[in-house]
C-alpha cells in the first residue's frame, strides 16, 4: 500500500517538496520573495534529522539575524515533536563567536576575547587617527572604518594589504600606520571587531587544518539563508567547512572512522533581494554556485504564498528594471486581493499622519498592531512618524534606533563587566574609568597609558602600579580603589552568577547610586534603565543556570536590529527597510517613496547604485499579505533644509492600474494654486470588501497629480501649515506656550484663536481654528506665528 504522506512534506508543492527531499553534495534554492525558501530550508533540517540521515549535531545553519535562528529553532524542534539539542541554527557572527570561543588559544587570543561593536571599532579608530595625526591626511573616522571593513570582508589583512600598497603614495602609506595601529591595538586588547569574527575564524581554518578538519567532520549538513547577501568572507568559511576532510589532519583516535566526504551544502537566496553591496555582500557568490560546487543541483520556485496578486504584479514589474538578472515571474493563487494604495501629502507630516489614520482604520477592521510595519529608508525619517503615533496613541517600536544596548549607561555597565572578563581590554577601562565620577580626568588617563607604552604592559597593568607613577595621593587612591573592585570581582567571574557580578560591580564602585542621586531627571530614566540591564542577567541565568560571564557577553554582543522584534507585544513596527528583510505583515506603510529618498541619493556613489536601491524597493514590497501602502511627501524636511521632492521613479514602473491614489484633503482645491488639467477627483471613500483607506482622502489619478503641478510654484515658497523655515533657515519660537483661548496670528494663514495644546515642551502642538483658512496644527516651537 502507498505510504502515508509524511507530515514533513504536508502541504509543499512539488518544487518545494523536492527542495526538501534531494540528497547530494550541494543544492542550491532560488526564488523569489515568499517562495518558501526559509520554510523549506527549516522542513529540510527537520526531514534530515528525521530520517536519521543526521544527529542534530551535525546540523550547521546560518540565518540572517538572531530572531531568524530562534525561530527556526523552535520551528524545527515543533515539526519534530522534539527539543534538538547540539543542533547550531545561528547567524554568521554567532556561529564564529562560538567557535573562536573555543579556538582562539590557537592564535594568540583569549577565550574571554572582547567583541568590539562598530561604535567600539570607532572609537579605536579616532585614538589612532588622532595619534597619527592622520586628519592632516583628509582620514575621517567613517572613511577609515569603512575602508577597514571593507578590506576585512575581502579577507585582506595588514600583509596582503601592504604588499599591494603604491608606498609613493603619502596617503596610503598613511592609512597602512592605521589598519596596522587598529590591527595591533585589537590583538592587544584581546578584541575582535565585527568582521574579524567571520575573517579570523576563516584565517584560523586556514592556518590550522586539524582545526578545520574538526568542524568538518562535525557540520555534516550546512544550510545558509539569505545566501545574497553573504560577502566574500562569509562565503570563504563555507568554502572551508565544506571542503573534504583529510584525515591526517583528524586526531589519531578519529582517523579512518568513517570515510567522510566534504559536508552537503544547501543555500537559498533571491538575487533580488541583495541589498548589502555597501557593506560587501557580493551577489557573484549566488551566481557563481555552480561553478564552485560542481554538479549542484540547482531548484526554482515560482508559487509565492506571502502576497495578493497585485503585490506580486508590482513587484514583479518593478523588479524586471534590473538588468543582469535572471527573470523569474512570481505568481500566487490568492486573488488579486485589494489595490496598493498611494498617497501623496504636502508634507512628512501629512504623510504621516495618513499613515496613522490608516493604521487606526485597519485596527479598527481587526488587524493587530502587530501585523502592520512601516518602512523607511532613511532613520530620520522616523521623526515626523513617532510625532503624530504619540499623538494618535498608536502603540508602535522602532527597530534599530538607539538600541537598549547602545545607550551610554548601558554601555557603561557593559563597560565593567568586560573589564571584568577580559583585563587587556582598553577601551572598557577607558569607558568607566571616571564613570562615575571618581577624579580620575582625561590627563591622568593619558598618562596611565603613557607608562602602559613605556613598559610594555596593559592599561590595567600601568593603573595597578599607579602608586609608582607620581600622581596625588587622591588620584592614586581611586586608581588603586577601582582596580581592587575589578581585580576582586574578577576573581570570580569564571563562576559567579551574572547578575551578581553586575550588581557587586554597580553597587561596590558607586555607579547606580550615582544615578539615583542625581537630581538630573535624565538619570532616573538612566537608572530604570541599568535595573533593566539586572532583570536581562537574571533572565539569562535563569535560562542558562551554568552560564558564565562570558556567555553573557556573548549571547547579548550580537543582537541586531530585526532581533529587538517581540511579536508577543500590539505595536506596529517601524524600521529601515534593511531591516525588513525575512519578515512579513499583513499590511506593510512604504515611505518617503520620493526621488532622493528611494533611490537615495548618494547610492549613484555606492557599489550597486540604483539597482541596489530598486532591490530594496523590491524587499519592501513583497513584505505585505494583504495591503501595501507607498507614500510621499510634496516637500519634505531634510538634508537640514526643505526640499521639494518628486515621486520615484520605481512609482512609474508599477503598472498604473494597480494603484489607488490619494492625496492630502484640499490638495485639489484649497488655497489657490493651479488646478492640473487632468485631474480625476473622485470623493466615494473606500470600496466595499477591501480594508482601510475609508475616510477622508481624497482619490486622484497619479501620484501628487494635483501636488507635481503645484510642486514648482511651491518650491519658491515651501510653505504648508506644519513648514516652519523660510528657504532653509529654521524659525525657534523659543519658550512660547500657548493655551486653549489665546489669539495668535500666523505669517500666512492670519488671525486666530487656538483651541487646543496636546504634547509638551518642544513637541508641543497648537490647534488653531483660523478666520480665513480654517484649523490647522502647529507645532509651537516652530510655527511662524506670534502671541496677540
Ligand atoms: P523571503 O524571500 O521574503 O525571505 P521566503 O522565500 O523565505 O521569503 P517564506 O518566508 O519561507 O518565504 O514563506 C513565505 C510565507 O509563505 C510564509 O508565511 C510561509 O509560511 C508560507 N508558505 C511557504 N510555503 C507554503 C506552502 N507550501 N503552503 C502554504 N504556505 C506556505
Ligand atoms: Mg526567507
């Protein structure tokens, strides 16, 4: 009798089921956006260790970001009916972390290395550049940082580097003392910066084959998730762990078990949606596949289970621009759902506050907050978005901005428990020497270091021989007071729990009742926020209860923006759109889809250029189920001054039919201006069966058809009721208040009386009910009025 269909295959179409099921060296998956390609790589590791074709530990897979790993975890744990200990699902800089955490006593480092965030590696940078004199040279910290990246995800280092260097050539013999000042002050410190994570693990793998031949024989079966954006180093590693083992290079006691082959590798990825060029990601790596693992199978699909057909059609027309490409046609069988809606504002505020509308319509039909996303591509766009959310009492999060563990007192906690974990460090001294404030200044601190360089020794080293370095009684005294503290504590960093390694170093040195007493009403949110940091390590403890100090630093080095996403909370979420990529919602805000913006404007300089911007576009798109909004303002405020923006160029490219506009109420009609020919106003509110976009909007034929022919006129005098500069010069009302029943008068709109005040300080907003141009919001700080 035929065999039960598996519950491993339930459901997948036949390319899917085959993506699944195939079994050779290498297969690669490419596919559009919401192909399956994430679900099927999870199906895959499932249906391997289902089978018993491997154990969990055999089992290496790379996605793009923590979030992604925890749920494919759990997903393949749930397909399984089973917990998959020794099972590695993680990202690039986990996976390398681990290992090196393992294996750095190979080369010269500790296990309790330092992990160097880019704001860390910047810092490093701007010592160097500062010692170097370089800024004489034109260096900039980013220049430098960039360039060091950049070579680093080449794989290049100091030797390979200088050996290709033109030394006639002042500047690059210059930035040769700085990648080799920057080279020398990480291993020094015991620190790796982020791309040395995945460039030293590779150097390790190279330089040592019974290393490699280790892992080799462990990750039988590597799979890789958004296999377009791997950059050159990230694809050498997979190189390394997929080479045949050679069992010379095995420790005796494994030679000759098992004639192991080089381990299967499975990769998916879209070409489409490759939008890391600026910081290496090369799309070769996808296309040259077949060339580096010969004989690879090589699976399409085609049926996309995300999106409505007219996202598709969008995003399928948008995406056929690109050249160089492999055309695939992406098709579902969901119906053509409801039409993209576009609206065009006056302003980011008008477009934001479209925006809000729509998110509380939505809601209002049964769409958790959760389901819906806004995407930008710039952070400072986000401005004038959180503005009127607040205002409009939308729960929402903003993905990637200053991240909880950027903030100055988090970093200052961190701070100390490095400097627990790893005494070679600099830069964790430098950060706390004098936090709290223990007088110890910038002076004494140059000069510990001075003696460090003198006598060869480590910063913590120069500051425990501070009595033998003249400095007054006083200064010596909490030199000496702080190194006992860390010195102490260090003792048992190995073995202490975490949070009370934290909570000795806050209490002992006074950081936390520094906080508290402060009158500075900044600090009681700064105080909040380390208790924050207490119940993260309590958290971690009780998840971990052998975890160590270290794994501590670990587990919370690592996290990246799309990680910080708690989908078990009712916000709507905002973020960049490279953040975006891998997630999904129900109803996705596209904004600031204006020329400038989206193609931003410097990509004509970057790796890519327009292309790379369209695939963003492109990434955006094909996030949304069900409704999917592209907005724009007629002017916007950035760049420090305002601007008249058009519509993008990828608006052009999306079929007309498929898009419903609006625009700003009385953007036809109102205050004068030129009435477009052409102009197709219809007034019907929202159609019946769809969601959203019911009130107030008006309906239009294309993007800003009325808002384009006015955009010239306007551009002599940017004004709308929420612009508040004069060609570019910013207006500052100062303290101004204003309560409900005052008189105002307005440069433009004249005479009138305001009615209400929500927000405060320099967020507050005036609602004006004007004589002649009726009511409108002001935001007082800036608005051109003046008190009656
Ligand atoms: P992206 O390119 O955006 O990363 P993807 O190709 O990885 O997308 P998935 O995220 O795996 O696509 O799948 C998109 C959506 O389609 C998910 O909600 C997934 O659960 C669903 N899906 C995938 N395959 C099927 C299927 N055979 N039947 C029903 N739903 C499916
Ligand atoms: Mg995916």
């Amino acid at each position: 009798s035929e065999p039960t269909e598996s519950p491993l295959l339930a459901g997948l179409n036949p390319q899917q089921r085959e993506a699944v099921e195939y079994r050779g060296p290498a297969l690669l998956i490419v596919a559009g956006a919401g192909s399956g390609k994430t679900s099927v790589l999870t199906r895959r590791i499932a249906s391997l260790i289902d089978s018993r074709e491997a154990w969990p530990s055999q089992i290496l897979a790379i996605t793009f970001t923590n979030k992604a790993a925890a749920e494919m975890r759990e997903r393949v744990e749930s397909i399984l009916g089973q917990a998959s200990e020794g099972m590695w699902i993680s990202t690039f800089h986990s996976a390398c972390v681990r290992i090196l955490r393992r294996e750095a006593e190979h080369f010269g480092f500790g296990k309790n290395f330092t992990i160097y965030d880019s704001a860390d590696s910047r810092a490093l940078i701007k010592r160097i550049i500062r010692d170097l004199d370089a800024d004489t040279f034109g260096f900039t910290v980013s220049g430098v940082a960039g360039k060091i990246s950049k070579l680093k995800n080449e794989l290049s280092d100091v030797e390979s580097y200088a050996r290709g260097a033109n030394f006639n050539d002042p500047q690059e013999r210059v930035f040769l003392d700085i990648f080799r000042e920057y080279t020398r002050s990480l291993q020094a410190a015991n620190a790796f910066d982020f791309d040395d994570l995945i460039g030293q693990t590779v150097y390790l793998f190279r330089a040592f084959p019974q290393v490699a031949a280790l892992y080799q024989r462990r990750f039988r079966h590597i799979l890789v998730d958004e296999y377009q954006d791997t950059n050159h180093a990230q694809y050498a590693l997979i190189r390394e762990l997929t080479r045949p083992i050679e069992q010379n290079d095995l420790p005796l006691d494994l030679q000759g078990r098992g004639a192991l082959g080089p381990a299967s590798l499975t990769v998916v990825g879209d070409s489409d949606q490759s939008i890391y060029a600026f910081r290496g990601a090369d799309i070769r790596n996808i296309v040259e596949f077949e060339r580096d693992y010969v004989g690879a199978k090589v699976i399409l699909l085609e049926q996309n289970y995300r999106s409505t057909q007219n996202i598709l059609s969008a995003a399928n027309a948008v995406i056929a621009n690109n050249f160089d490409r492999i055309d695939k046609k992406l098709f579902t069988v969901v119906g053509d759902g409801d039409k993209i809606v576009g609206f065009t504002g006056y302003s980011q505020h008008d477009e934001a506050q479209f925006v809000a509308d729509e998110v509380t319509t939505l809601h209002g039909e049964g769409v958790d907050y959760r389901n819906m996303a806004v995407f930008y591509r710039t952070n400072a766009q986000t401005r004038a978005l959180e503005e009127i959310f607040i205002r409009s009492a939308i729960p929402y999060r903003v993905l990637g901005g200053t991240k909880f563990y950027e903030r100055a007192e988090i970093k200052d906690a961190f701070g100390y428990l490095i400097a627990v974990a790893n005494p070679a460090d600099p830069m964790a001294l430098r950060r706390i020497m004098n936090t709290p404030k223990r007088g110890i200044g910038g002076v004494t601190e140059a000069n510990l270091q001075s003696w460090a360089d003198a006598h060869g020794v480590t910063l913590r080293e120069s500051m425990r021989a501070a009595g033998e370095q003249g400095f007054g009684p006083k200064i010596t005294g909490a030199i000496l007071g702080l190194t006992k503290i860390l010195d102490e504590v260090g003792e048992t960093a190995d073995t202490a729990p975490v949070p009370d390694i934290l909570i000795t170093l806050l209490e002992r040195t006074g950081f936390i009742e520094a906080l508290r007493a402060s009158r500075d009403p900044q600090d009681e949110a700064r105080a909040e926020n380390v208790e924050e940091l207490i119940a993260v390590t309590k958290d971690f403890q009780k998840n971990n209860p052998e975890g160590t100090l270290l794994e501590f630093l670990t587990e919370t080095s690592l996290v990246a923006a799309a990680d910080e996403i708690d989908d078990s909370s009712g916000t709507v979420s905002l973020m960049t759109l490279h953040t975006a990529k891998g997630l999904e919602y129900d109803a996705v805000f596209l904004t600031g889809v204006e020329e400038d913006l989206l193609p931003h404007r410097m990509s004509a300089n970057e790796p890519g250029g327009p292309a790379e911007e369209r695939r963003l576009f492109y990434v955006g798109i094909t996030r949304a189920r069900r409704k999917l909004y592209l907005s724009l303002a007629m002017t916007r405020a950035q760049f420090g001054d305002v601007t008249v923006a058009m519509p993008s160029r990828y608006i052009q490219e999306i079929p007309p039919e498929l898009i419903d506009w609006r625009q700003s109420p009385g953007m036809a009609t109102s205050r004068g201006g030129t009435q477009p020919r052409a102009l197709n106003v219809r007034r019907d509110g929202g159609s019946s069966g769809s969601l959203g976009t019911g009130s107030g909007y008006e309906r239009t034929s294309a993007p800003g058809a009325t808002a384009l022919a006015r955009a010239a006129a306007r551009a002599a005098q940017p004004k709308t009721e929420w612009a508040n500069t004069v060609t570019g010069k910013v207006r500052d009302n100062g303290d101004l208040t204003l309560v409900p029943g005052d008189r105002i008068r307005h440069t433009d709109f004249g005479d009138g009386k305001v009615t209400a005040v929500t927000g405060v300080g320099p967020k507050s907003v005036a609602e004006v009910q004007f004589e002649k141009v009726g009511r409108k919001r002001l935001l007082i700080k800036l608005a051109p009025i003046e008190k009656l």
